[in-house]
C-alpha cells in the first residue's frame, strides 16, 4: 500500500493513495458477497450466479463502488498518521486508476486543521485602561437599594400618574372577538414602566379608580406571540385600584435596614469599594480583549471554509434558542428583519471567522506555552458549576460525560492561556 501528500495549500491536503491489485480483489470479493443477493442473472436462483457471470451480466463495475469503500478506509487512516494531519470534513475522492487485476488509485482531497504560524504574542503594547467611580454612580446605586425597599401606599382623592402602580382588570379583543392571553384580574401595572404593549399604560394615566374604559393598541411586528403582530385590539380595562411607592429616607437607619453598616457614609463607602472592583475588572478584560485581537492579528492561518461554516451553525442555533426565550425562532427572526438565510449566513461569516482563528491561536499558545489545566483548577470549576445549579457536587460530577468535562478543561486551559497573554503584555499609560 503506498501514500504520498501530492499538495498541501490552504489547509486542503490532496492524498495519493495506491491500494494494491490483490487488495482490491478483497475488496470486490466483499462487495460480491454483501450484493450477492440483489443480482437477479436469468439461468440462476437470486443470488446463486457466480461473479464473473454477474460481472459479465451487469458490467465489471458493478462491485467497484462498495469494494471501494471497502479498501479506502484503512488507506485513508494510514495515510493521515503517516503525514500527521487531522481532518475537519469528509474527504473528496477521485478515481485515477480502477480495473481488474490493476492497483487501484485514489485521489483524495480533504480540508484538514489548519497550522498555525504565530506572530508576535509576548510583549504586546496596550493601552492601560482605567474607569473611575463618580458621586454619581454611588447615588444611582443608593437610588436603587431605595427603590428595592419602598413601601406601596395606597393612593387617595386623585386620578393615575406616572409612576402610580394602577391594579386592572382588563380583557382583550380583536375585530371584536376576546382572544387567548388577552385577558387578566388584579393586574398590577407601573404606570410609565413600558413593560406593557406600546400605548396601553399611556391611557390609563388620567382615570380614576372604578373607571371603566376602553385602550386601543397595535400590538408590535416583533411580539412575542406570533399570531397578535401587528395586529390592533381594543382592551376593556377596569381600574380597581391604584398604589404608589414609598421611598425611605437616605440616612443611618436606612443603611441599617438594607446592609450591615451602622452608617450611610459607611453604606456609600462599600458601594464604592464595590464599583471600584467591578470597574477594575472590566478594564483588565476589555485590556484582556485588545492584547487577543493584536496576538491573534499578528499569527497567520489558512482556515478552511467548511470550519466558519460550522461555526456559524452553531451562531444559528444559539440565535434561534434564544430567540425563542422571547417567543421568536429563526424563521420569524428572518421575516420581521427581511433577511434570507444567506444573507444572515453572510452577515455571519467575518465574525465567525474570526472566532475560529482566535480559537486555534489561543491553542497553538496553550501547546506552545505548555499550558495544563490542573486537577486543582478542574475540581474548583466544577464546584462552581455545581453550586450555581444548586446541586451536589458528587452528583453533578457523576452526570458530566467524559466529553462535557474536556470541554469543561478546554474552556478553563482557554482563558488561562488568555491570562497568560496579558501578563505578558506591556501596559502602556496615556501619558507615556
């Protein structure tokens, strides 16, 4: 059996493959027996024609296709061990030579995982990024925890305002007929919320309680509910009652009640601390995220369509499981924004690309680099998965399969190799 790698451009490997004479005739000897039964030869029983009359009957290519496929796949295997390549498709095959009592000679042509040649990645120049904490943002976070802790009040001797909470009972119709989900008792509406269909909460401000009256609305092209888009109803509403929110006082005994300082000048102090680190985060993964772009920048790959192909598969399904979140799927996605699949598929394809490079620069630097997920790191992650879905530990880890948890040391052996980068990085101040 003989292999040679006649090219290799692109990250598209061609294969010559030789499959001796004698070998071929295992292969047809298997393709007759696994068809024997199909060749129906006047003179003989289904089945009991001997091959040479079968070929003779039916052509001598008859069994090429399955002695074929019964020869090339050890040669296949054989020849991506000897050349070191890993395929990412099935491969193209081409017949150069096929006969009785010849070698039988393929051509192959697949798309294999792209080498990687990297740039520079140790050293990167990047910009230091700082975001300072302003009174304003402590007093937002304090106006907050307020609204969080304020007491409903009923409201007395007035009509609706913004920011009332208005208690309804409303029913729904279209071309005057009720229709399913459109009707509710004892709703509670913040009034100037816009949680409801754009229009509904606007005419209610201005009524009384035991008012009876009718909101006229459209309901929008991207609704949740499919069969309502666009559609107009008329909602007869009944306002039974109406509440607002009051808000405490900003002072010590506030503090005390929301937190476990004495004072709000203490209050305001931990929030701070606590936007500070946040901040402080953010700017070191949105640092974190520039030294990627300008390390993945630098190396050079040939990555094979059919790679961004399937990632943007997978862009497609995550797009359409969460749409689906808000009463959406992909079809409807695609009607509402006038697009075809195409167009989305292109739309698609830099960003894909360019997640499929940065994937296998960070693996090419995690194999370069010698970067090992530890069992320590491994155990801590999954105590983290497992207290976030709120079960045992044990348990969980016993219904993780062997894949899930290489994926699991892929994602950890990922981001610590992006923690890697950075420290090599030079942090650059504006001023410099």
């Amino acid at each position: 059996m003989g292999v040679s790698l006649k090219k290799l451009e692109k990250s598209i490997a061609t294969i010559e493959l030789t499959i001796p004479s004698e070998k071929f005739e295992e292969g047809l000897n298997f393709a007759f027996k696994k068809n024997a039964s199909k060749f129906n030869v006047p003179g003989f029983r289904r089945g009991k024609a001997p091959r040479a009359i079968v070929e003779r009957y039916y052509g001598e290519g008859v069994l090429y296709e399955d002695a074929v496929e019964y020869v090339f796949d050890e040669a296949y295997k054989e020849a991506l061990k000897t050349f070191d390549l890993e395929p990412v498709d099935y491969p193209d095959i081409n017949i150069l030579q096929i006969g009785k009592g010849k070698d039988l000679i393929l051509e192959a042509t697949v798309p294999v995982m792209p080498e990687v040649e990297l740039g520079e990645y140790k050293g990167i120049e990047i910009e230091k990024i700082e975001y300072d904490v302003y009174d304003g943002d402590v007093e937002y976070e304090l106006e907050k925890l307020r609204q969080q802790n304020a007491r409903i009040i009923p409201v007395e001797g007035r009509a609706a305002e913004s920011g009332d909470i208005a208690v309804i009972d409303f029913e729904g119709f279209i071309d005057g007929k009720p229709f399913e989900g459109g009707k509710a008792e004892n709703y509670e509406l913040e009034l100037g919320s816009n949680t409801f269909i754009p229009g509904f909460e606007d005419q209610i401000i201005g009524h009384n309680v035991n008012d009876t009256f009718d909101v006229s609305v459209t309901f929008p092209e991207d609704y949740r509910v499919e069969e309502l888009r666009g559609k107009s109803a008329v909602f007869k509403v009944t306002l039974k009652a109406l509440n607002k929110k009051e808000l405490p006082e900003l002072d010590d005994e506030f503090a005390k009640d929301v937190s476990e300082f004495e004072t709000l000048e203490e209050l305001k102090a931990d929030i701070r601390k606590k936007l500070e680190e946040k901040n402080r985060l953010d700017a070191e993964n949105e640092m974190k995220e520039k030294a990627v772009m300008k390390v993945v920048e630098n190396a050079k790959v040939d990555i094979p369509d059919v790679m961004v192909e399937r990632q943007i598969d997978i862009s497609l399904r995550d797009l359409d499981y969460n749409l689906r979140y808000q009463g959406l799927d992909l079809n409807s996605y695609l009607s509402i924004t006038g697009k075809t699949l195409e167009n989305l598929r292109k739309e698609m394809w830099d960003g894909a690309l360019n997640r499929v490079k940065t994937q296998l620069v960070i693996d090419k630097i995690a194999k370069v680099e010698n970067i090992q997920v530890t069992e320590e790191e491994l155990e801590n992650r999954l105590k983290e998965m497992a207290e976030s879905y709120r079960i045992n530990l044990e348990e969980f880890k016993k219904s993780l399969t062997e894949s899930q948890i290489n994926g699991i040391k892929e994602d950890i052996a990922y981001y610590k190799t992006i923690d890697f980068i950075f420290s090599e990085c030079k942090i650059i101040s504006k001023e410099e």
